[in-house]
C-alpha cells in the first residue's frame, strides 16, 4: 500500500502538547479520509462499503457542581461516509480538557452532559452525525463485565461461534512469512469453495500510526459469503503484510475489505478490525457489503447487546 503524505498530519500527533484540565472543543483536529482512499482506488461519492468507526475511550472525568470527581467510559461512533476521521490524539486531549470542569449535581448528570457535549463538538467537526454515550465505570465493568472492544464483540449477539483463528486452524510452522508491506498479490481465490460462506479472525494484525510509527495490535474478524472465496492461508500471509505499514486503524481495515472484495467480488464480505487500547482509548472500524452486518447501527448506541457468558 503506497505511503500517505502526512504534510497535513499533524496538529497534535507526534508534538509536544500542552494537557488543559478546563473544557477546550478547540482541542479537537479532523484529518481527510480520502488520501488513503484515493490509493485504493476508493471515491467518496461511490464506496464500495457500508461502515462504522467506534471507538471506546477509557479515561472520562469531570467534576460535580461540589468538587467530587466523577469517572466514566465512552463510547463514539460515527459513520464511514463522512469526509474525515478525528486525529486520536487530539480526542485524547480534548477529554482531558474536561478534568476540571463541573458539569452538575449527581455523577449522572456529569456524565450525561459529557456525552452530550462530546457528541455536539465531534458532529460539527467531523460534519456527520456523532452519536456519544458516557457510562460509570461501575455500570460500565459491572453490568457488561466488558474491558476491551474485543471482548466486547466476543459477547455479541453480532458474533458466531463459526469464526476460525488462522494461526490456530493452520500449520503456520510450515508456512513461510516474509512479506511485511501490504501485498494484495498474496491473495488467492479458491474458485467453487466447498462452503459458501466463511469465518475468519487473526489476533496477529500490526501495523504502524501513519505518524509517529508507534505500534498498533489487533484482531481482525472477517466474514465471506459468495461462490469464491480466499484461500485462508494466503489470507494469514496478506494479514502478516501490513506489519511494517503506517496507517491509521481506519485505513487498514478498508484497504482488507477492499483487496478481498477486487479479489473474489463475493455476495457479502465483511472487516472488523478490533486493536488494542493505546492512550486511553481504543479504535474499532468495520466495513461491510451489507448494512445488516455491521456490529453497531447509528441509532443505537450505548451498552450493546450482550449474550450472557456461559457458566
């Protein structure tokens, strides 16, 4: 995948900030998603793909009217079809901004005034819809028992039991990986599949922040319904490729959908790439063929539907 010029990134990614503790909106930068798209071959007016960004930040608090400090989590979602994505950085900063600020009288209506506040300025940034929830972590670790939003969609009804860990299914010891910049070439087709749909996860997705090459880890959690599908370890090797990338999380998971769908053109495809909290906070896209196979939908936002774990 070739190189993002980064001229434009960034007002806070990679530099030396200033942490405000008093509200400060202004802390808050949007980066253009169609730099990348552009490599990919992917025009904003004609994507290939339904989506979602959602991400889960881990560090909330403000104060009540009294002094007392209020926690929380929030969750943030926003669609895919807008013309930006919000710098992580600068969301990091700017929910820090909110420290000490007080909001209201009751824990509750601290945290409901961050949500609603969060959800204003990220919709004026980022000219779409923002829908935010802010939960205690008591609701949050107690009522869901969620940490990560892998377990998160461990726990969802969205996820089937069906999904194959690559790494686990296959003899990768006889496999041989040494490709590690994206290399769509290592894609196979497997013409009349025995099965028309598939279910593929790998924890071994890494790639690299765009700008400061710090090190992003996550699962990816890919579903394939069609005539043809991928070969799945040629698929593993294509996942290994993006190791040395430098992108945003965003960025990776559209280029997987994209690759696979210019592939095998299948009947429905699925990407949800999942990582690993970094700073607080945690970023999850997903893209997919279909409405129906997103995770999350944008009219409902907030405690997800949760199956109960089995004893």
């Amino acid at each position: 995948m070739s190189k993002v010029d980064n001229k434009n990134v960034s007002k806070h990614l990679g530099q030396t900030s200033e942490y405000k503790t008093t509200y400060d909106p202004t802390l808050l930068v949007r980066e253009p998603r169609q730099s990348n798209r552009t490599h990919l071959g992917i025009k904003d007016n004609n994507l290939p793909f339904h989506g979602n960004d959602t991400w889960n930040a881990y560090e909330i608090s403000a104060l009540t009217n009294n002094g007392l400090p209020v926690v929380g989590i929030a969750k943030i979602v926003y669609p895919c079809n807008n013309e930006y994505i919000v710098e992580s950085k600068s969301i990091k900063l700017y929910f820090n901004s909110f420290n000490m600020t007080k909001l209201g009288d009751t824990a509750e209506d601290v945290l409901d005034q961050i949500g609603k506040m969060a959800a204003g300025d990220l919709s004026a940034l980022l000219e779409t819809k923002v829908l935010v929830r802010v939960h205690s972590n008591a609701r949050a670790l107690g009522e869901i028992n969620i940490f990560t939003a892998k377990e998160e969609w461990m726990h969802s009804e969205n996820c089937t039991p069906n999904y194959i860990t690559l790494e686990d299914e296959y003899p990768v010891k006889d496999i041989k990986f040494s490709v590690y910049t994206e290399t769509p070439e290592l894609l196979e087709e497997i013409e009349d599949a025995p099965s028309e749909e598939v279910y593929y996860h790998s924890a071994l997705l890494k790639s690299n922040c765009r700008v400061t090459s710090q090190p992003d880890w996550g699962d990816v959690y890919i579903y394939i319904k069609g005539k043809n599908t991928i070969d799945p370890i040629s698929l593993l090797q294509y996942i290994v490729s993006f190791r040395d990338e430098c992108h945003f999380h965003e960025e990776i998971c559209e280029a997987i959908y994209k690759r696979i769908m210019d592939t095998i053109d299948p009947d429905e495809l699925s990407v949800r790439c999942l990582y690993a909290r970094r700073g607080g906070i945690d970023i999850n896209p997903e893209r997919a063929s279909h409405k129906k196979l997103l995770h999350h939908t944008l009219s409902e936002v907030g405690v997800p539907h949760i199956k109960t774990p089995k004893q």
